[in-house]
C-alpha cells in the first residue's frame, strides 16, 4: 500500500509559551499585493479524497488549492468554491508591517523528524513506514489587521505529504487580536477571525476560536497546536491514554514471536532485535539458512508501451536471482537493469562488523522512489517500488513496481556489456536513504555506443534502532550478468557488498561542476541549479513566480532568466510601461474573461493593447459599456455579482453596485447623457442614478436580453426574448412602449445603435447573421451573413464590429451593399473568447439633459421628452 500524507501546522508562541517555530533557510517572499495571492507548483498531494498540485498561498492567513482567494471578504471559508486550510483567516494587512514566507522543503532533517514525531505519537501509525516526502512551509510573521500596524500576530503552516495520507496541524505564536474593525468598499465592520479546513460540503471542520485564549489549547498535548487527519476525511487526533503497568507495548507486539526480542535502547525507544541465526529488522527474522524470496509485479508505462508482468526473485548468498518473461517492453528492460538495486541494499553482505544491509536495518517494508536521467538525449524514467513481508510464507516477500517515462530506442538483438557501479546511500534522517550512482552500458553490436544514465533513488522504511555506523553506505554491485535466452526470455543475477563509508561526501562524489562542497560534507547546488548536489539541473525560473513584468517575455538562461517587454510594450522587462502611440482616436474596447484591451484604427492598420489585467484569475467580465462625459468603462463581473467601473483618466478600478439590484442581472446600458443606468433582470428593467447610487424599477417586462439606449431620442430599446420565433424588439420613451420589430426573430441577440445614420442592428444567431432596422421608417434589411458564430455587436463611424467563436474581431461597412469583411487580430493576441464589446467616440459625447440638474442627485428619466423624477426603492 501507497501512503501519502499531508501535515499543515500553525503555531503559536506568546512571551509565556515554549514552542518554537519551524526556521527555513531562503524562503519565497510573498510579493504579489495585487492579486492577494501567490500560486506555487508541488508534488501531488491529496486532501478530503482528491488531489491537487498547486498551493496558492493567500495574504489573509488562508491557503487553498483550486485557485486563488483574491481580497479579503467577509465570508465563510466554505463559500470560496475550492478547498482551503484556514489557520488565521481575517483582514491581515501586510503592506505596512509583517512578513508573509514560504518555501517547498523536502529535504529538512529536523522538520521531518517533528512531524514524524507528531504523526506516530498522536495517530497511532507506529506501525506504519510512513515517511514525509514532501514538506511545504508558510509563515505569516508579526502580521497587524487591516490599516493597523499593531498589535501583531505570527502564525505557520506546514504542509507534508507522500502519496496518500494527509496530516494538519495548527499551531499558533503571538496571537494579539482575533477581530478587528476593518474598512472595505467605504463602509466599516467587524469582522472575526475564521479556523478550519474545508474540502467538499461533506469534508470540512470547524474550529470555534472565540477567544485570545483558545489558541493556547491543543488537541495533540503539545500548547498551541492543533492536528487532524485531513487525507479521505478530517479526523481528530486519536486520544492518548495511560498504559497499564502490565499492558504490552505497542511495538513489542510487533516483533517476531519465538524469533526477537522487545529491548528498551537508550535515544530510541523500544525496538524488535532478531536472535540467535536469525537477521532481520526484528518484525520480521529469516534462519540464516533461509533464502528469501521476492514476488514482483510490474505495471509498466514506457515509450508509451504499457504492460504488466509478474517475476519472482530469489537471494542466495547475499547473490540475487532473477528470471521473466517480458512482453513488448523487453528490449527496455535491457537498459535498465538496476530496480536490482533495491534488492541488493536489502539482502548484500556487509564488509565491517556492526555494519547491516537494509533489511537489518528495518526494511521489511520498504519504499524506494527513483529517476533514471539518461544524459545524452535528457530521457527519464521513473520508478516507485513498494516492499513488503507477505503473510502466506515466512521467508517470501512481495514487490509492486511502477515504471513510468521514456528512454532511448534500443534494436532487437543488440549486444550489451554492463560496466560495475557503486551507490551511495546517504543517511538523511532515521529510516530515510538517498542514494546516487552513475551508469555506463556499452552497445558492442550493431550500432557500438554508450549509454550513460544518473540514477538518484530514495529509500524509506521504519528504522527503530539508530546505528552509530550507518551513516553512509556504499553499495558496490561486484558482478552483473543478464542473459538473453531469446527475444523476450531474460535472466539477470546481481550481487553487491555494502561497505562502511566514512570519507568526506564531497570526496566521495566530486560535486558536480554546477555545485560546491559546502564544510566538506555535503555537495550543494549552486544558485539557479537544484538537485542533491552530486546531479544538479538548471532551474528553469521562468516556470516559477519571477520579476518578469506582465508584459514582458522570460527567457529561461543557465542559472538564471532573462526579461523582455514584448511588442508594443518598452522597459527593462521587470517594469513595462506601453509605448506613445497614436491613441487619441476613436477604438474599439473588447472585454475577455479577466482582461480589458482597447484597439485603434491607423490607416486602417489595427493595433490594440490590454489596459487592465484583474491578476487574480478568478473573474468572468461580462457585458461592457462606456460613458463618455466621464470616460468610464463599466462591466459585469458575474463571478462575484458586481457592477464595475474603470476610470480610464486614472486607471482605477472600483466597485459600483455588488448588491440585489446586479444579482441574476443578464445586461445593462449607460445613458451618457442624463447619468443613468439601465439594468436588465427577470421580470423588469430597473434604472438608477450613476452619480447617487439610487435604483428604482423602470418598467415590467418578463424577459429582458439586451439593451440599447437612443441618447438623441431618450428611447430605451431592448429585446424580450421567447420560446418559437416569438421574440420582439421593444422600444420605451418612458411612458409606453412600442414594438418595432414583432416577426421573424430567430434567437435575436446584441442590440446596437447607429444613432447619427438611425439604424438599429442585432444579431440572428442561430442563422450567422446581422440585421438593421432604420429606426425612422422601420426597415430592415440584412447587412452580412457570417461562416462564425457572432456574439457581440457594436457600430463605430458607420462600421460594424462583432467577435466571433473563432477568437476573432471583425468590421465591415455598415451601409454597404456588399460589405468587405476584415479581421483584426486580439490585443497582444489573446486566444481567448470575447464576452463583450462597445465603442470609444473620442470627440463626441451628447450635451447634458433637461435632466441633469433636475432631480438634485435622484433618478431624472425622459417621459415624451420631459423630466421625470423617480424615487428609488
């Protein structure tokens, strides 16, 4: 069985407390204030039964998994629509004081080993070989409220995983406040720290800190720290009780019967030691005469050959045996030789007195998990092999191996020789092993070659007993054989001897030349690079958060990466500012998902920009217009139901309206002229104040779609949209309304106005069509069929403009009989759909209305040409 863990933890220290927190070495420091949340790539890791691979890491004390959370809310952590850990979720504030760290730390002996201490004493997993490949740290150091610079807080969070098993903790240092009156779209609350985990609706846990002091209680007897088991389901900690004098220990009941003994060691606990002829790891004892034998299954995924195999392996004399039939994936079996290796750190003979081989050590259930670079053609393959005692024979084990990745073309019949290679196993931590080696095989025939791979593997087990010894190993496979019956027919013998290794590590490996030999014990990549220090790979930062600015190119260079301003765009590629272009005519503005571009007629060139970026990601613009007296662009965001408004005078984005009057809103219009807006709801169109924020209904109406206003005439016009062709297109002067067009729509869709030449035009979607009413005599006529599908609709100079399903903007003429269609390609090419488009008339915009001044800051509308003032609901 696979195991796979996750162990968040938060902690806490007041002045009174012991605890301290856990201390990385070069973390990531959280920088991205705009969005309010940094994303970093990880291993896969599992959470309430599913699994993730990214961690977005939120400024206001909150991590999640599916996306980023974005600015603060007062809300539930289970409404954010993705999982989350919530260790302090409130208005944090870090842009005056505090500090947000995080770093993926794998390789931390002393973190892993507190964890490892947590998860046994606290879930009962003793019994299991459970290992933390994965360690991922975040700190929210001495962090104030919103608009506040004290008091202060300073939690942690660490996150731990393998494959299948999920541990949280929380532990908490310096909690001051837990709510706090916090400032938000003007207006103030008091908003209350939030704790817990969420994962689905029937995956979640609540923790009621209602108080300064609850964060000093604790659920794993340890002050301050909360744990849970969060890998299928949240589970609490199972409760510790006092042992009975007579009661055996747990890991006494663990040890062979007749075969081992429980001893009591000095720094180690209780521990199963084999006696007499019999070796092993004292769970499990072979008879010296005994042979142990290995069932394998391989499920392989290689050159995209998948196949299963069953083997069997057997050790005789400290020699490992081993004979299969392979299918299609022979010949790839030919050049990889070494998941023997696994087995010879098992089962090889020690060449110093004390000194023992894996299985001694505790490896009766073993994990190893491996990669094969070949170095040439930068192949890789990928190993995880699970060993294990099995219960049918007492000196029969079994092996589950997954061989995964690509490697290079080897010919039916070539012949190979096998050079000897030796492994070194480096003790990281208790029952914890990495080994590196390098190997050669030589092709004499037919094609002479060489084929030279890295191998770096890590071994995990449950070590009981530290040895004093056993702080490196060296694995030397002597002798190396594997014969080709026939084309599918294999038999492979190995035999290495383990020998005692006591020269300086960076002796032993000569650091590879992209890392250092850090007090002459450990190799150490050099900045730009990572890896164990023996192999070291460039790190490819433009994969990672970078300084590169938004619009700017990263180049990926040898330890390092390089910036550039794409086109269009002038700087030093960490700070891009859009170059002086002609932008003083009249452009077309196209909104997409999260993103707001402008573009620009010259000469009938094109060229157009993005002029606001929400970084957050998790937006969906809709709907956009433009009111020309201020020189706003207002949209829909219906992810969070909210009207928005973006001042193109100072490039600010605010909220206009985010309560009942834009929920289930389908579309809305601007009247430039009397600062009103229009919004369409089921049911009824309301109007309301741009200048008062005051709404009131505006007339009944049971399906409104889109809108258009008529500035000139004061004509509100809008499509009622039905069921079998029997849409309209309405108009109202605020007093009755008229129907223009009763017959013939077929899905009717984006009204437009061409106020000056007084056409009307909409889109026939389903038939791939623009039509255009002349207002005056009330005819229409078709101006262009489309091969795309048409969505949005605007007119600019007596030209049309439309975004397809191709990506797309197109224009043609509006008054021509056999209009040229034309094409212009996305802002900075965006390949996305568009969600809405209006037009910028630079040197025109309607004087102000009779209106204007007549409601003193009220709704006024036009009724027959007249004012009229309504009283918001």
């Amino acid at each position: 069985m696979k195991y796979s863990l996750i162990l968040l933890i938060t902690f806490l220290i007041s002045s009174t407390f012991a605890i301290k927190l856990v201390e990385i070495s070069s973390p990531q420091s959280f920088a991205n204030w705009n969005s309010h949340f940094e994303k970093s790539k990880v291993p896969i890791l599992k959470f309430c039964g599913l699994k993730y691979d990214n961690i977005f890491v939120n400024d206001d004390g909150i991590i999640s998994f599916g996306f980023g959370i974005g600015k603060y809310e007062a809300r539930n952590i289970s409404s954010f629509g993705t999982p989350v850990f919530a260790p302090f979720y409130a208005d944090i504030d870090v842009t005056k004081i505090g500090k947000i760290n995080y770093q993926l730390v794998s390789t931390n002996k002393e973190i892993r080993e507190f964890i490892r201490k947590i998860v046994q004493v606290n879930f009962k997993n003793e019994e299991l070989n459970w290992f933390a490949e994965n360690i991922f740290v975040v700190t929210w150091n001495s962090v104030a409220s919103y608009d506040t610079v004290e008091p202060m807080n300073t939690f942690q969070t660490i996150i731990t995983w393998d494959h299948e098993k999920t541990f949280v903790v929380f532990l908490y240092k310096d909690i001051n406040w837990i709510h706090k009156y916090s400032s938000i779209r003007n207006f103030q609350y008091k908003s209350k720290v939030q704790v817990g985990l969420f994962g689905s609706k029937t995956c979640f846990k609540t923790l009621n800190m209602s108080s300064i002091s609850d964060f000093s209680e604790s659920n794993i007897d340890m002050q301050g720290a909360f744990a849970f088991d969060v890998s299928n389901s949240i589970n609490d900690p199972i409760p510790t009780s006092s042992p009975s004098k007579n009661k055996v220990h747990p890991i006494c009941t663990q040890c062979s019967k007749n075969n081992a003994t429980c001893q009591l060691i000095l720094g180690a606990g209780r521990c199963c030691t084999c006696s007499g002829n019999y070796f092993g790891d004292g769970k499990t004892c072979l008879h010296n005469a005994i042979n142990p034998v290995i069932d394998l299954t391989f499920n392989i995924n290689v050159n995209s050959i998948r196949e299963r195999i069953v083997a069997s392996m057997i050790n005789i004399d400290q020699s490992n045996v081993f004979s299969v039939r392979f299918g299609s994936s022979s010949q790839f079996f030919r050049l990889i030789p070494d998941f023997t290796r696994t087995f010879d750190f098992l089962f090889s003979s020690t060449n110093t007195s004390g000194l023992k081989n894996g299985f001694q050590l505790g490896a009766s259930y073993l994990k190893s998990k491996s990669t094969i670079h070949f170095l040439e053609t930068d192949q890789r393959i990928e190993t995880n092999l699970v060993f294990q005692k099995s219960l049918l024979s007492q000196n029969k084990f079994l092996a589950d191996i997954e061989i995964n990745g690509t490697l290079p073309y080897l010919e039916a019949g070539a012949v190979l020789k096998y050079h000897p290679v030796s492994y070194i196993y480096k003790k990281i931590g208790t029952g914890y092993y990495q080994g590196v080696g390098q190997r050669i095989i030589e092709e004499t025939s037919p094609n002479p070659k060489s084929y030279i791979y890295s191998i770096v593997d890590e071994v995990t087990f449950h070590e009981c007993k530290p040895n004093e010894y056993t702080t490196s190993l060296n694995l030397t496979i002597l002798t190396m054989d594997w014969s080709n019956r026939n084309q599918t027919n294999f038999a492979v013998s190995s035999k290495g001897v383990i020998f005692h290794d006591r020269a300086s590590k960076c002796i032993r490996h000569q650091c590879h030349p992209d890392a250092y030999c850090a007090d002459t014990e450990r190799c150490v990549c050099k900045p730009g690079f990572e890896g164990n220090g023996i192999v070291c790979s460039d790190v490819n930062e433009c994969l990672l958060p970078n300084s590169c600015d938004f619009f700017a190119k990263c180049t990926n260079t040898i330890s390092s990466y390089n910036c550039k301003c794409i086109e269009g765009y002038e700087g030093n590629g960490k700070v891009c500012k859009r170059k002086s272009l002609a932008r003083d005519g009249d452009s077309i503005v196209v909104i997409y998902s999260f993103y707001i571009s402008q573009i620009f007629a010259n000469d009938n060139n094109y060229f157009g920009d993005i002029i606001f970026k929400d970084n957050s990601g998790n937006s969906a613009f809709q709907s956009v217009k433009y009111n020309c007296r201020d020189q706003i662009i207002y949209f829909m965001n219906v992810t969070h139901p909210s009207l928005m408004k973006f001042d193109m005078k100072t490039n600010s984005l605010e909220i206009l309206l985010n309560n009942n009057e834009i929920s289930k809103a389908t579309t809305f219009e601007i009247d430039s002229y009397s600062h009103n807006i229009f919004v369409a709801k089921p049911g009824k169109i309301i109007v309301g104040s741009l200048t008062s924020n005051v709404y009131a209904k505006y007339i009944d109406v049971k399906n409104p779609s889109s809108l258009a206003f008529d500035t000139i005439n004061s004509l509100l016009y809008w499509i009622d949209l039905k069921a079998s062709n029997n849409s309209k297109i309405n108009r109202f002067n605020g007093s009755a309304v008229e129907i223009v067009v009763e017959k013939g729509l077929e899905l009717p869709t984006s009204l437009a106005l061409d106020q000056d030449g007084g056409q009307l035009c909409w889109i026939e979607f389903l038939q791939r069509e623009i039509k255009c009413l002349t207002t005056k005599f009330k005819k229409i006529r078709s101006v262009l069929k489309s091969n795309a599908n048409i969505f949005h609709l605007t007119i600019l100079n007596a030209e049309l403009y439309w975004t397809t399903n191709k990506n797309e903007i197109a224009t043609c003429s509006l008054y021509s009989e056999n209009p040229l269609v034309k094409h212009i390609e996305p802002a900075l090419g965006i390949k996305r759909l568009a969600s809405g488009i209006t037009h910028i008339k630079k040197n025109y915009c309607p004087l102000k209305s009779i209106c204007y001044e007549e409601c003193k800051g009220g709704i006024c509308v036009i009724n027959n040409k007249k004012p009229k003032c309504l009283s918001g609901e």
